[in-house]
C-alpha cells in the first residue's frame, strides 16, 4: 500500500475513534496517545482496526512503532 | 399482571424520560428483553424487563419524565391473549395525544420499517450500515447494537475500504449523553459518598513483572483482536481476591450491609468530552479472560455510544477502576453509593524492587483501596490488597 493510502485509512480509524479531534492537525512525530488522548483501550482498538482493515499481523512488539503518524504510515507502505 | 416501573439506574437517579417503546401491547417479552428507551443523566439507555408475559399496556407515552418507581407499563399472564384476539385491554394509552418528544429523544422506529434502537441507529451510521435492513434479534425483532455488531463481522474483512467519508462519520458520532448532565449526576453521588461515607484508604505496591510476562507470552500467541490489555488481569484478579474477602463486596443501606448476588464489579469508563460511568461485569469472578476482555471492550463501546442496559447500572456490587499506561500512578478513590469499597490501580511504571536482596527494575503497580468503615476495618482492606497481589504472582491461574 501507497503512503497516501496508509495514511488515508489511519486517519480515517483515528477520527473513529477520537471523534472530536481532527487528525489531520496532528503532527506525523508526535505520540498519536497523547496528541489525541487515547488510552489503553483507545489505543488497543486502533491497532486492531489497522490489521482488520489492512490484513496483516502486527505483532505486539511492534506497537511501539504505531504510535506516531510517521511511524505508522511507515509501518504499512512497504 | 405485573407491573413495569420506571428502574432506578444507580443512586442518583431520580427520574428518566421515556424516548422510546420497543414493545407494543399484545407483545410476548422474557426476563432480560430490552423493552424501552430511558434518556437519564447518564445518556440513552436500554431498559430490560425481569418478568415475562404479554405486554397489555403501555401506561406512559414517548416524550414522558417519570419518576423511579413510576408505573410505565402492565405485563399481562404467560398465558396472554393471542396478539390477533382483540386484546380486553383498559383504554389503550396510544390513542391518547401525544406530548412533544424531549429534544434530546433519539429519532424513533422507521416509519413502518423495522425497529432499530438508538445505540444500534449510531452504531449502524458509524459503519455506514442501513440498520432497517438488517434482521434484529431483539424484542419483536428489534435491530440492536448485537445485530449490526454480527452485520460488521459478517461483511468481508477486506479491501482496505479507502472511503467510508470521514464528514459522514464525524456528525454521527454522538456520545449518548449530555456532559453537563453527567457532571450533576457524578456530582450528586460523590458528594453524598463524601458526605456519608467514612472511607478508609489504604495501598500497596504490587511487581507485575510475572503476570506481564506471562501475558506477553500469551499474546504473542494471539491473533491481534484477541490480545489481553494489563487491566483484565488486574480485574480478574480483584474478582477472585473479593470471592476471599466477601465483607467489600456488597452494599450498605441505611447502615446494614448486605453482600452481593455475586461479584459484579462497576469498570470505571472514562468517556471522552468529560464524564465517568462504572457499569457492572455480572460474574467476573467467573470469566475466563478472553471473555472478560471482550465484556470490557463490548461495555466501553456502549459507554461510549449510548447502549448501555439498565441492568449494568443498577447491579455493580463494587467499582474497580484502572487509569491505564498514561494515568497517574495511584489513584485514591471515591466510594459509589451505596457499594462499600472501590479498587484502584495506578499506571504501570518500571522502578527498582528488591528481589532476593538485590535490585532489579520491576514493573510495578500501586493498589488502593477505599472502602465504607461502617462495614469493614483496615485489617479487612489489607486483606484483600494482599490477595490481589498473591494471585497477580500466579497469573496462569487467572
């Protein structure tokens, strides 16, 4: 998937989920729980929505790595 | 003929509105049908009935406030008149005018269509459902929040659908309740904890080291949506150290207490824009904790969106609140009338401990307790903080 579209379905899951915020105005390093105040369960549900609509096994270690924009969109344009 | 009352949600309710019937007369309902909209302070929730028979009346019109207690509809025999039979019912309430609906009631059944609850309507827009043309499964085939949840995991996975718009999604997002609203209630019932309540506090730290290694073994094995958050074994653990220590389970009115029906903790649900609900997890003590994951994701989802049921908010035997991997590190907590304890953990934060007279770093984690001192003594409270942590040494056994 194209950066564009990884960045297209993170949005689109976050404003899901943090519905009063707007993503967009989030900056692509900071930590996407404190930007959006998302707690554990938040966070959790973010994560499940990206393997459930990108299909593919993101293991718990690798959580670390979505929690910035940059880092997630990296993540899955590969 | 029983009568159906206007419940009471938790003690600071006083009254509710009626925004919407999910029966009709002639209806059959069973112990546990969701059968009516009641819009509290709380936001919209699901009223379920504990008798069954034939609904023979509806006493009270949409758009109504009624007080707790009030009579909102008469449940006929089991053996109830055949829906066809016309039905030797009293003056039938619904050809009576109606009062204006409140403006805060949810848009009510489709016109003619299936009918659809208002947390199933919002759900069903969130995902860009028609909810009127899914099957329901609830009272006379209601669509519920269940059966658009079974519509989503029936449509295919797939192809990363790129264009559920972001501007139909936002508006439909509502939060269910009325944050101004919701400050009065928690204001109402902390203030008469304060006021009534003589809390004891007490805390205890507690190294998760073994309970978060075992997890991470656990969820390496999982699938990503079956994985376990810290906080359902700090849950489950409380649930089992309550089944020993019994006296902080329960509720105290007018000084006497009165155990709980089972261990029904209160999950403290923080809810963006302000706001705090505590609906129970019936049994917990008795889940297995994939099951008390997937209660707590389902509860927090309801909390959220407005479908919570009567019966979670009127039942919780306890609170049990967890501020998560951002919170503080100790929470200090307030009693929920008419419970006598709540249990708190702080966030997880790696610090020194000592183990076998060295120093390691050690995820550790502080349990509190505040518990109701006309029921129990601090000797009772350190009981169960001890319980919790010998049974968080032993997660496998969770």
């Amino acid at each position: 998937m194209t950066e564009a579209e990884a960045r297209a379905v993170i949005y689109d899951i976050l404003s899901g989920i943090a519905p009063e915020a707007d993503p967009v105005t989030v900056a692509g390093d900071e930590d996407l729980r404190e930007a959006l105040d998302l707690d554990s369960m938040d966070f959790m549900n973010f994560v499940v929505a990206l393997h459930e609509r990108i299909g593919i096994d993101i293991p718990e270690a690798d959580y670390p790595r979505l929690r910035t924009l940059d880092g997630a969109i990296a993540y899955f344009a590969r | 003929m029983s009568d159906f009352l206007m419940p009471a949600l938790g003690a600071d309710m006083e009254a509710g509105t009626l925004v919407e019937w999910l029966i009709k007369p002639g209806d059959r309902v069973k112990r546990g049908d969701v059968i009516a909209v009641v819009e509290t302070q709380k936001g919209a929730i699901e009223v379920e009935i504990f008798d069954e028979g034939v609904v023979s009346e509806l006493v009270v019109p949409v758009g109504t406030r009624v007080a707790v207690g009030g009579l909102l509809a008469r449940i006929g025999e089991r053996a109830g008149p055949q829906p066809e039979a016309p039905a030797p019912v009293a003056p039938r309430q619904a050809t009576a005018p109606q009062p204006p609906a409140s403006p805060t009631a949810p848009a009510m059944q489709a016109a003619g269509g299936a009918r659809v609850t208002p947390a199933a309507r919002r759900r069903a827009a969130e995902l860009g459902l028609d909810p009127a043309a899914l099957a329901g499964t609830g009272v006379e085939g209601a669509v519920s929040v269940a059966d658009v949840e079974a519509a989503r995991r029936a449509a295919p996975p797939a192809a990363v659908p790129l264009a559920p718009p972001l501007a139909l999604a936002k508006p439909s997002r509502r939060t269910g309740f009325d944050p101004a609203e919701m400050r009065k209630a928690i204001a109402a019932a902390m203030g008469r904890s304060k006021r009534e309540i003589p809390h004891y506090y007490l805390s205890h730290t507690v190294d998760l080291h073994p309970a978060l290694a075992w997890l991470e073994a656990f969820n390496a094995a999982q699938p990503v949506p079956r994985r376990l958050l810290p906080a359902v074994l700090l849950l489950k653990a409380s649930a089992l150290a309550l089944r020993e220590v019994p006296q902080l389970n329960g509720t105290c009115v007018e000084g006497v207490f009165q155990p709980g029906s089972g261990i029904h903790p209160g999950w403290a649900i923080s809810l963006r824009g302000g706001g705090l609900v505590a609906p129970a997890i019936r049994d917990t003590d008795a889940l297995a904790l994939p099951d008390l994951m997937a209660a707590i994701r389902d509860l927090v989802q309801r909390a959220r969106s407005g479908g919570l049921r009567s019966s979670e908010l009127a039942s919780p035997t306890v609170t049990v609140t967890s501020l998560g991997e951002r919170g503080a590190e100790t929470v200090t907590g307030i009693i929920y009338p008419p419970q006598v304890a709540i249990i708190g953990f702080g966030s997880i934060s790696t610090r020194p401990w000592v183990v076998d007279g060295r120093v390691e770093a050690r995820p550790l984690v502080t349990v509190s307790l505040a518990a109701d001192h006309r029921v129990t003594d601090g000797h009772i409270g350190a009981l169960l903080l001890s319980a919790i942590e010998r049974l968080l040494q032993e997660p496998a056994k969770l």
